[in-house]
C-alpha cells in the first residue's frame, strides 16, 4: 500500500486523501461481503457459485467461478513473490547470499507443498492467529523505525547560519539507492491524478476474501445476519485501521520509494524489520494452503471433475502442476505492485462489488411481495456499490 501512495504523491500530506480511500473501500468492501452472506441466507446458497445460481442463474454460474479461480490463483502468486523476496532477504541478513529463484524453491519444497498436500486443513487454524499478531508486530515496528528516524535523510550544514547538520537514519547507508527516501511537493491534491487508480486497484486486492464468504456464513456459529453483519464490521475495522497505519508509516518513511512489499526498503542489518519479516513469512506459509486450496478447487470445477472423483491422487497431481506453475511464474515476477493493481481492478472488483450487488437484486426479487420496504429501498444502493466497482476497474 505505501507504493500504491507512492504511486501518485511524493509529500507526507498525500497519506490524507490515501487514508480517506483506505476507509471508504474498506467500507464498500465489508458491505459486499456482508451481501454474500445475506444471499446466501436469503437462497440458501453454500458456495459463491452456488449463491449465484440460487439468485441470478444457473446457466451463467459459470462466471463468478471463472473469476473466483483466477483470483485465488492471483492471491497465491503474490504470496510467492513475498515469500522469493522475504526470503532472499532473510538469508542474506543470515550470512547466506542467495537469489530469489533459489530461496522461493527452497520455501516451496520444504514448506508450501507439504502443506498444500495436506487434505484436511484445521489443523491450520490456529496459526491464523499467529498471523494477526505478525501483522501488529510488523506495524509497531514501522512505526519504531519512523518515529526513530532510523532510515532518515541526512542533511548538510547551512553556511552562514545556526542551521546545523542532519545526520542520515541509523540504517539509511544499508540500503539500496533506489529504495531509500525520497519525497517531493506532490500531497493531497496529487490525489486528483490519475495515478490514484493504482491504489485503489491495490485495495481490492488487499480486501479481498470475498470468494470465501459463502464458506463463513455457513460455518458462523448461530449463523443470524445480525451476528454475521457484527463478525464482518468488526474484521473489516481492523483491516481499515492496519491498512491505514501500514500504508502510512511506509510511506512517510519512504515516500515515493516505496516499494510494492515495503520490507524490501528496510535493512537487512536492522534486526527490528528482519523480525518482521519472518512474521510475514510465517503468517504467508501458513495462509496459503487455505488459498491454495480453492484455486485447486476452482480449476478441478472448472475442468469439471466430479467432486466424488476428486481422490488423493487426483489432488495431489493437481497440486503438484498448480504449485508448479504458480512458482515458475513468480521466480520471474518482481513487481508485486502490479500483480495486486491488476488482480484488484479487474476480478477483485468483479468479486468484491459488481457481482454481490447482482445477486442480492436478483434474490430480492426473487422474494416477490415478500421482500420488505427496505429490501427493496436498498436495492438502489447495491448498485450503486456494483457501478462503483466498474468504475474502479476502468
């Protein structure tokens, strides 16, 4: 997120328009989850595709499960280029130089596939939590190392006046050139730029868990809208409010130079950060059989292999070729800024907006004479949440 800031301002203000859209997304985003959920109770729907045939049509059910597939395999190609990157880097503060390629196949074969192989996966659950400490760590830390000033610019003395040097941050002279501070004059009104798009694009990447929604509804325990609206508001807050302070202090540290995975602009040498980033790896291995799992899936729909003859067999071969490729692919990749923007303009925003709205208009009207005034009242606004979608993504 400080790289999608990055992407059309270069002056600390810039962080206010940045903060504006972060809640205002994150606001849009949770009412297209909280849709998914309410069709699915209003249908009876257990999965998204399902959920679409239930309100909008079996014979076009195909779509959303074409999308959901790609994104899902999105999600998890960005997942490996974090972990090529964080892995590089963690070895190099170990001693070990290495290049990415080496460090994602290391990764990937001793922890990825295991873990992707697996065919029952609550055993992940409590590492979830795990990850949601990593993430609070990883935003204290930025904030340490901001308020610190430990990655700084130095300034020079003015002569002929009481203005004295600046020394440079504690770790400044550890880091790349092109990864080091670097600000200018473009705030908050560089936020009528064009270049905005790219952080809102990225949004709908970093909000997106809507594929899985159906699967939350159904498995919420005492699954009442009421209670479901109440887990969706508070998971959503929290996303607002870490996303926020992120994209905030990685860019008011960085500016412009931010990079798309703002760990790589910190120091291999800085012990902080390295933390940081095991936290991310950790909190990613762990996450991502969940993901793994319904690419997987989407491709054997897809492909149309009957759920009972799925066998171990057939998942493990598809794994292995689904692993594969993802992994081939991002050893290649470096620009994890782009892979987010365009997932997120395109089938995140399918996902998170357009295709909800959709649903709930249909299985509104569906109900007939039985759907209530404010059913029917907020139809209007669903879709005015869908064109909002389509509008992100142009």
């Amino acid at each position: 997120l400080p790289a999608g800031i990055g992407a059309f301002g270069n002056a600390p203000s810039a962080i206010l328009p940045a903060t504006l859209l972060i809640g205002t997304i994150g606001f849009f985003s949770a009412y297209g989850f909280s849709l998914i959920g309410r069709v699915c109770s209003y249908t009876g729907g257990q999965s998204y595709r399902d959920a679409w045939s239930q309100s909008v049509g079996d014979s076009t059910s195909w779509i959303p499960a074409v999308t959901c597939t790609f994104k899902t395999c999105f999600a998890i190609l960005s997942y490996s280029m974090i972990l090529a990157d964080t892995g590089k880097a963690l070895l190099s503060t170990a001693g070990l130089q290495t290049t990415r390629t080496a460090a994602l196949l290391g990764i990937t074969g001793t922890a990825l596939l295991p873990l992707c192989l697996l065919k029952n996966l609550s055993s992940l659950a409590p590492f979830s939590l795990l990850g949601i400490g990593g993430m609070f760590y990883t935003t204290i830390a930025m904030a340490a190392r901001y308020l610190g000033g430990a990655y700084k610019l130095g300034a020079p003395a003015v002569k002929g006046s009481n203005v004295a040097a600046v020394p440079a941050g504690k770790y400044l002279a550890d880091v790349a050139t092109n990864f080091q501070p670097r600000f200018g004059n473009l705030g908050a009104s560089a936020a009528m730029s064009p270049n905005t798009f790219i952080l809102i694009s990225m949004l709908s990447t970093a909000y997106m868990a809507h594929f899985n929604a159906p699967k939350f509804f159904v498995e919420l325990k005492d699954n009442t809208i009421k209670r479901y609206n109440t887990v969706v508001g508070t998971s959503f807050g929290i996303s607002v409010l870490l996303f926020a302070l992120v994209g905030s202090l990685g860019f008011l540290t960085f500016g412009s130079a931010s990079s798309g995975l703002i760990l790589n602009n910190y120091s291999g040498k800085d012990a902080l950060m390295s933390l940081s980033r095991v936290a991310v790896a950790v909190s990613i291995v762990f996450s991502y059989p969940l993901i793994f799992a319904g690419a997987r899936d989407g491709w054997l729909d897809l492909l149309k292999v009957p759920v009972d003859e799925r066998t171990d067999s057939v998942l493990n071969k598809a794994t292995l070729a689904i692993l594969a490729g993802v992994t081939v692919v991002a050893s290649q990749l470096k620009e994890l800024a782009f892979i987010m923007s365009l997932a997120g303009a395109t089938l995140g925003n399918a996902l998170i907006y357009v295709y909800p709205a959709l649903m709930f208009r249909s299985a509104v009207k569906g109900m007939g004479e039985k759907a209530s005034k404010g059913l029917k009242r907020e139809v209007p606004f669903a879709m005015f949440s869908a064109g909002l979608g389509v509008v992100m993504g142009c």
